[in-house]
C-alpha cells in the first residue's frame, strides 16, 4: 500500500505502532506494511554466513567504483525495468551467486580472495564477468577492468 502524509511531511522511514513505513527516495515513494517478525531458519544462518564471508573479501575501491558503475548501467537496461539493483553491493552478491550457481565446485562460504586468484574466477574484474556471461552486457563494460 502506499501511503500519502499531510501537513508537510515529505516522507517517514521506520516503525510506528506495528506498521512499518519504508521510504525509497529516488522514486519518492512510501510503502507501508503490517510489522511482522521473521521466522528464523537455517536457511537464513546459511545466507548469514555466506554473505559474511563474501564481505571479508573486501574488493577494492577501483572494484568497487566498476561495480557502481556497471550497476548504475544495468539498471538503465530496458529488460530490466522495474527490477532496479539499488547498489553495487547488491550487484556484487548477484554477480557471485551466479558465479556459484553455474559451478557447483565454488562454496561461497569458503571462499578467499587467494582461492579466486588461484582459480582464475571470472569475478577477478567486471569486464570478465560480463564476458564470461555472469552479468549481462552493458554498454561501455570493457572498461571495467579494477581487479577484486
């Protein structure tokens, strides 16, 4: 449901008596929704974990710098229209399950900056991954090129 505010209040993010309020700013919309605790499942220690762990690789600013600018091209993509990535975290995440996903010898929980250099992933450089077919192709990508 989206929500409308009065008397000047442009916008409201949070929590408030058992309804949830989130604000996405570059559309300038607000969803409301009934507040609901997750129920926890091993599932989400798995995802908790891996997520973690691709974090501890800590790719560099120039990756980083690609990713967002790859990131920010993609979401212009006609066939990807309504399904923005909001940041290049994301994208990053994306990128790697993708990447897991189409080898199955790859744990993503396990993973280290060595093992993708030893192994010569794909996910080294952006322009790697487009050409290896992990992301799509975007417009200018062969100049993404700031390794991991």
């Amino acid at each position: 449901m989206r929500a409308r505010f009065k008397a000047g209040v442009s916008a409201y993010s949070g929590t408030l008596d058992g309804v949830v309020f989130c604000h996405l700013r570059r559309e300038n919309i607000v969803f409301v929704r009934r507040y609901v605790y997750p129920t926890i499942t091993e599932n989400n220690h798995k995802l908790g974990s891996t997520t973690a762990n691709l974090h501890s690789i800590q790719p560099s600013d120039g990756y980083k710098e690609d990713m967002r600018n790859y990131q920010w091209r993609y979401n212009t993509l006609r066939e990807n229209e309504g399904k923005t990535i909001r940041s290049w975290v994301n994208m990053y995440l994306k990128l790697m399950r993708e990447m897991a996903k189409r080898d199955s010898s790859i744990d993503l929980q396990t993973l280290t900056r060595e093992e993708i250099y030893q192994r010569d992933l794909p996910c080294i450089t952006v322009k790697r991954a487009v050409e290896a077919g992990l992301l799509p192709v975007v417009f200018d990508y062969a100049h993404l090129t700031r390794e991991i």
